[in-house]
C-alpha cells in the first residue's frame, strides 16, 4: 500500500504541471456570435478569448460561415480573430510536392496579435457577439 502513495502523487503533480484539467472545478458559459471582415462573412477562421487575468484558461474555437460558437469561464477577454485566404494568382509547394494556394493572413493585426477587442462573460447566458471588421478603422460590436 505504500507504493501506490507516490506513484498517485506523480500522477497527481503530472496532472497539475500539465495543464491537464486546468480551470475544469470552473462553471463554462457558451459564447456564440459572428465575425465578418468588410462587411463579408469570415468563411473560415479561428477566435480566442484569452483571459485579461492569469486565473482564467484560454479558450478557441472555429468560425465558419461567419458564426462560431465558443465556451468559456465568466470573466473578462481580450477577443483574437485570424482568418487566412488565397492569394489571387499564386501558388507554392505542399510538404508532398503538391502544388497549393499559397494562403495569406487578411485579419489585420488590430484583431489579433494586437486586438483592440474585449468581452465579459458572465455567469448565464450570453447575448451574442457581433464582430464586425473593418481594415480602416476599428470594429464594431453589437
């Protein structure tokens, strides 16, 4: 009986210092909403909701065809937007030698690596988010 103590309190400690489990004893609310770029549905892309304060975990999920539907702990966001899409004309070699559009990030840092963009998830349900891009100037959100 005395083996099994260590070998729970490695496993326990693994658990811990990997992350694995890591904001689970936290209620997750539903956060769903949609995202267009110059007034264009986002087809495909990804949004993070990444935690203004360390005791939150950060959370993703995939846009497409302009919606998304994410959850998340109550609390308060930076919201981060990427999308990628061809470039017209050109093209570039695939890990096997196949020839594939040559894909370019079009989000423009504002909504991403620098995001302008927050949100507060409360406890209950969420109104939807609207997140409408614009290259410009800021975004609008409804």
């Amino acid at each position: 009986m005395k083996r099994l103590f260590p070998v729970g309190l490695f496993l326990s400690l693994a658990i811990h210092w990997t992350g694995c489990g890591a904001g689970s004893e936290l209620p997750y609310y539903v956060i769903t909403g949609q995202a267009s770029f110059e007034t264009v549905p986002i087809e495909s892309g990804d949004i993070l909701f990444w935690p203004k304060h360390n005791d939150l975990p950060a959370v993703g999920g995939r846009i497409a065809n302009g919606k998304f539907s994410v959850s998340a702990p109550a609390g308060d966001y930076i919201v981060k937007i990427t999308a990628s899409r061809p470039v017209p004309g050109k093209t570039t070699t695939g890990a096997t030698g196949e020839t594939i559009p040559l894909m370019e990030g079009f989000i423009p840092a504002q909504f991403n690596s620098k995001s302008e963009l927050e949100t507060t998830v409360v406890p209950g349900t969420n109104p939807p988010l609207d997140y409408q891009l614009k290259s410009s100037d800021s975004a609008t959100r409804r």
